[in-house]
C-alpha cells in the first residue's frame, strides 16, 4: 500500500492491480483539463476501451459510455435495477415516472396507455375554477388551419364539439333533447321509425 498526503501530478499512464481511494468528503478523486477536451475514467479489456463515464468537450456534457454493440446499461438502487439502456437506446423505467415541470413533449409516432381512465385538469383540491376549456384538441383536422376540439364549457356544465358528430347507435338523454337551427334559418329534425 502506498500513503500519499498531498496532491500527485501525471501525465503518463499509471495502472494499478487493485486501487483504494480515500479522502474527504467533498473530493476523492479530481480531474483537471488545461483545454476543452473530455476527462474520463474508462474501463479497458485488453487494449480495447469498453465502457467509460466522464466530462467536458466543448457541450461541457457529463457522459457514461458502453462502447460494447450488444452492450446495455443500468442505473441501480439497493441492488435493483430502476432504469434500464440497451444497445439500441431503448430506455426502460421499472418504477414510477414522476414528472414536476411544467410541460411535457413526447415526439413518438405511437403511443400506448394502459389506464383505462385519463384525468385532465388533475390538481389538488377542488381544480373546477381551471376546468373550463379542459378537453382534446386535434391539430390541422380539417386543414393547417381548423383543429377539431372537444373541450369543456363550465359555464353551461357542458361539452362542446367543434363540428358534427356522426353517432351510430342509440342517443340516449335522461333530459329534453335541444336542437338549434342556424342562426336566421331553421333546424329540421328527422326522425326515422
């Protein structure tokens, strides 16, 4: 074992069977750049580096590599896997997702949810006073510049449609049906036996 009390400047390769390091809490191990290029700590087979996990470039990017083809990655709490990278950059979450920011992006051509049940205007406590408004809106339905929307109208405890509905089946209402003709025209209802 060596005991070395001060710092220890190199820039050669230094390899060691099995190494040990101690220091204060805040520093362990430090590496300094004198230019813009990475600093890593990388894991070599042989002659060949395979996995490496550093910082800087000219993005200032903290990275962890595994330059394996077939390799994966994981991140590990208590000795379980929470978050899972394979070679082909699929990322897999066995826990939950929370998400705190205000916006979210997904930039996926499909997407699957299990719930049954979606919850817009999710909030703590009584969350009416933002519902109005709340619903789905379809981009460029129409044309780059009709969407088509379902949304929520608090003023009249109402959905509204922003074109036809096309119902195929049974109309039920447990109220008086209105039909409003167009302005200055007249509605025509008809009803088929």
């Amino acid at each position: 074992a060596i005991s070395i009390g001060q710092p220890v400047a190199t820039s050669n390769a230094v390899q060691f069977a099995s190494l040990n390091l101690q220091g204060t809490a805040d520093q362990i191990l430090k590496l300094t750049s004198t230019d813009d290029g990475a600093l890593y700590i990388a894991y070599n087979r042989g002659s060949d580096r395979h996995a490496y996990v550093g910082f800087g470039g000219s993005n200032d990017t903290f990275f962890v590599t595994n330059e394996e083809s077939s390799g994966t990655m994981a991140l590990q709490t208590a000795g379980t896997t929470a978050l899972l990278i394979d070679s082909s950059q699929n990322v897999t979450i066995t826990g939950n997702l929370t998400v705190q920011g205000s916006q979210t992006v997904l930039n996926t051509a499909t997407l699957d949810v299990e719930d049954k049940n979606i919850t817009l205007n999710k909030g703590s406590g009584d969350t009416s006073s933002t519902a109005d408004g709340a619903g789905i809106t379809i981009q460029d339905a129409v044309d780059a510049s009709n969407d088509a929307t379902l949304l929520w109208n608090a003023a009249g405890d109402k959905f509204v449609t922003s074109h036809a509905l096309d119902v195929t089946g049974q109309l039920t209402t447990n109220d008086r049906l209105k039909i409003i003709g167009p302005r200055g025209g007249s509605g025509i209802l008809y009803i088929f036996d």
